[in-house]
C-alpha cells in the first residue's frame, strides 16, 4: 500500500472515530491497520495459537454457500469488491480454518499484495473450542455507512469505504453464539482507472 493511501486511512479513522482510534491513529502496536483491533471477549478475538502442541485439526466440510465468488463481485465497482472482501476474509469456518488468519487469506484474491503481505505475517490463531464442538463458522452481516464529513472523496485509482460488521457464530447443529458489532473502515486501491479494485489496508475498531 502506497504511503499516501497509508495516510488517507489514518485520517479518516482519526477525523470519524478518534474516540475509538486513539491508539491506532498513532499507528501503535494495539491497532495497527492490517490487524483487527477486537473487543475482549469478542465473537472473533480468537487466541493465538500454542508455541507447542499444534492447533486443533478441524473436520473439513464445505463453506457456507452464500460466500460470494468473483465471477458475482463487481471487481471495478469499490463498494462491492470491498464487501465480498469484508465478506470472505471474517467467515472463519471451524471445520476448514485453524483461525482469522486462514479466512482472511482466503480472501487474497481482493486484496494487494502488499496488503496479502501484512496479513500472512499475523499471529496463528485457532477457533475457540465451542466452535469445534458444533462445527460453527462466522456468520458476517453488512450494513454500509456513509463517509463521515472530511473523509477522501473517491479517485481513480483510490478509494474507502466504511460499515457497520455484524458477527455471529453459527453452528451447523443451530447452535449461536454472541454477536459482536464492528465498524470496519476501508482503503482500495488499484494501478489504474481500468484495473479491478483490491483492498490495500484496513481498520477495525469494536462498537
């Protein structure tokens, strides 16, 4: 991700969420923009995974049906490249994932090298025992919110995006878990005014 992109990130956080982003405008260790700052206790504050005696090895099954693919996102349209992305990269599927981590890879295919980058160099994690148990995955809910006064206003080659992230862990035996709710705040970038949009960075922050 460019620094000006970097950038343009950072001030829309501080400029409509400084309250909850003291620390991440400050690009601290607590919110840095490649990784999810999540509330204790939270749907997906997943812990880390064991220096020693591996993570659990889940069941593969297939993933929920209504993740969105690439032939069904419009790549050049931001606002729906930035919420298959959104999409993909939080359905953290026990019976496939070892954690955040592996679903938000299997989003890379939206997102910039730079970005796939940060991403893959994240602490393991794995998926919280109650998950195995009733083989749940992350059900993800969207609600997209207006930039708030100040934000960047769209170019050609970048653009943010923000929205309300509600998730729930689905158990494929009925069983739910708490929903948590995130605001989720976006950059894309892409080489130029013909190119597909692919997220660059991203911010977010417990509501």
């Amino acid at each position: 991700m460019s620094g000006g992109s970097a950038a343009g990130l950072r001030s829309v956080t501080c400029a409509v969420a400084a309250a909850a982003l003291v620390a991440g405008c400050g690009l601290g260790e607590r919110a840095r923009p490649d990784v999810p700052t999540r509330s204790p206790g939270a749907a997906t504050d997943l812990p880390e995974v064991p220096a020693a005696g591996g993570s659990p090895t889940p069941t593969a099954t297939r993933l929920p049906d209504d993740l969105p693919t690439p032939r069904q996102v419009d790549q050049k349209d931001a606002t729906a490249l930035s919420k298959a992305a959104l999409t993909v990269m939080y359905t953290v599927d026990s019976t496939v994932d070892t954690g955040l981590r592996d679903a938000k890879l299997r989003a890379a295919r939206y997102l910039t090298p730079e970005y796939t980058a940060k991403v893959r160099a994240e602490p393991g994690q794995y998926a919280p025992a109650d998950w195995q148990r009733h083989r749940a995955y992350l059900a993800v809910r969207l609600k997209p919110l207006k930039p708030e006064a100040g934000a960047p206003a769209d170019a050609p080659t970048t653009a943010h995006r923000q929205w309300e992230m509600t998730t729930t862990p689905t158990g494929r035996d009925d069983w739910r878990g708490a929903s948590s709710v995130f605001v989720v705040f976006m950059a894309l970038s892409r080489p130029s005014r013909d190119a597909p949009w692919r997220v660059s960075d991203m911010v977010v922050t417990g509501r």
